[in-house]
C-alpha cells in the first residue's frame, strides 16, 4: 500500500497493524533470522526463566533454617540466576529492538537490507540504545520508588482498616500504573526508534519523543496497553498450566502448551517491534515533519561505514510496506 504524508497521521490502530504487519513481506529471510536469533530467544527467556526460579523458591520454602549452609547456598543461586536473566532479558531486548528498527528504516529509504547488514550495525546501534535505557532507568526508578510508597500507604491503611485511605492509595496506584506507566513506556519506546533514526540518544531522545508522542498519546497507550495485556495474558496461562500445572496437565501438554505460547509470544513481540517502529513515521506526519531520506540513509550507513548519498534529496513522498 502506497501512503501519502498526509495520510499516515489518520492511521487507526487497525490500519498500523496491517501497514506494520505487512512490512516482512519486504524482506522475510532478515526477519525470519532476526526473529529466530534475537527475538525467538528472549520470548523464550521471559516465560521460560519461572521453570528455573520456581524449584529454589520451592527449597527456600522448606522447613531449612534460614541461616543454614543449604540455605543461603540456594538464595545465592536463585540471585545469580536472576542477575543472569536481568542481563540477558535488557541485552536481547536492545538487540531486538535495534536490528527491526534499523531493517525497517533501511527497506523505508530503499537501502539494501539483509542479516548481514543489520548484524554489521547492530553494536554502534546498540552503545545508543543503551544511554537511552539508562536514563529510562533512572526515571523508571524514581517512579518505582513514588509508586511502592503509596503500595505501602495501601497495606498499612488495610490493616488499620482505614477505608478512605486505602481508596485514596489504590486510586492513586491505578493512575499511576495504568496511566503514567503505560505512557511512560510508550515514551520509552519511541526514544528507543529516535535513538536509532536520529542523531540524538538518552534523555534528549526522550524529549524528542515526548514532543512527537503529542497528538497522539491515546493511539500510543492503546497500543502499549494491549502488547502489555498480551503478554500478561500470555504468562499467566503459561505459569497456570506450564510452571504449577503439573498435577492437572501431563507432560506432553505441558509441553505442547509451552511450546505454543513461546511461539505466541514470539509474534507479539515482532510485531510489536514493527509497530513501534512504523509509528515513529505517524506521529512526524502528524507533526508535518518531513523525513530527509537521503539524511536517514546516510545516517544508517554511517553504522557501516558507509557514506552513499542517493543521487536526489527525496522526502517522505510514499510509505511503501
């Protein structure tokens, strides 16, 4: 489908699903393997890590002391292992988000697109990604720490029985969650296509993204809040049947069931990833910012090494996916 400038910014949550959707069909070898090498391993990790965790957590519920030898040998397993997972989880969620932004921006200008290539970009990609994270970080830190304080106003407001006040925290924990983390991780997720397609990273990056996501927050948090249900979803039938389901489901089920929503998951996320990527091409046309394509493809072949302007300065004229 070919779209005009003006036709991206009245895109529906429908319509950008199909336009992200579609996009593989450009290139399906490079997403096949960049599904299959970056994504297929962190959708596997996220729901497959509880298979690990949950046999410790079940020892450090025995009836050991909890100063003992084997004690504190496990909770020593049960930290490294998930210090491991943090790493792995932040590293292949970067290199996901990095590789798809990276070949959706290269099929957008017309740049010769393959594994390869986007491998090749990837570590200079990534160095940018990661300053953006660690401001995300920091911010998502400080609203973590606003957040369990009033999670704690809730518990002790519920054990004094105080009803006004436990509905006074669990409003503000509502809004605080279903409203300022959801648009916060919209943020997060648009700096992180800025960080790659422009020449500004970390907390400028965000105000980049802040100024672009207006006009256009309720389109944003609605696609945030249904990946977010998804895989919410997603983890709970897994952990249901899957991780505790073992007097219930047998082993072939258990697997079969795994299986099937590692590869559920596998979808959400690419997809996903395309939508974020495509959005930051709706949210400039709402804006009437036009794209430089020769100033992008530059810009991406500058994580190669590879300075070849196009022979004509072309704008923004038609969105091809």
């Amino acid at each position: 489908m070919d779209l005009q400038p003006e036709e991206l910014q009245f895109l529906t949550i429908p319509q950008l699903l199909q336009e992200s959707i579609s996009i593989k069909k450009r290139s399906p070898r490079t997403f096949y393997l960049i599904t299959l090498s970056l994504i297929f391993p962190l959708s596997f990790a996220i729901l497959a890590h509880s298979l690990f965790t949950q046999p410790l957590l079940a020892k450090l519920d025995s009836s050991d002391p909890p100063n003992s030898d084997r004690s504190r040998h496990d909770w020593t397993k049960l930290l490294i292992f998930q210090f491991s997972y943090l790493i792995f989880l932040f590293a292949f969620s970067l290199l996901s988000t990095a590789a798809v932004v990276f070949t959706v921006a290269s099929l957008y200008t017309g740049k010769p697109v393959s594994f390869s290539s986007t491998i090749s970009a990837i570590p200079k990609v990534f160095k940018r990604l990661l300053i953006t994270f660690l401001w995300v970080a920091l911010l998502m830190f400080a609203y973590n720490a606003v957040f369990f304080v009033f999670l704690v106003i809730l518990f002790v407001a519920l054990d004094m029985n105080s009803v006004g006040l436990a509905v006074f925290a669990g409003l503000l924990i509502a809004v605080l969650y279903f409203g300022v983390h959801v648009y916060f991780t919209a943020l997060w997720h648009l700096g992180s296509v800025i960080s790659v397609l422009e020449p500004v990273y970390g907390l400028a990056a965000m105000r980049k993204a802040y100024e672009l996501l207006k006009g256009k927050v309720k389109m944003a948090t609605g696609l945030v809040f249904v990946y977010l249900l998804l895989c919410a979803l997603i983890g709970v039938t897994f952990g249901s049947i899957v991780v505790h389901g073992g007097g219930k489901y047998g082993t072939f089920t258990r697997t079969l069931v795994g299986g099937l929503l590692v590869g559920v998951l596998v979808v959400v996320n690419l997809v996903g990833l395309l939508v974020q990527s495509v959005f930051y091409y709706v949210c400039k046309s709402y804006h009437h910012q036009t794209i430089d394509k020769t100033a992008l493809y530059d810009h991406l072949g500058g994580y190669l090494g590879d300075y070849v302007p196009l022979k004509s300065n072309i704008q923004l004229e038609n969105l091809e996916i």
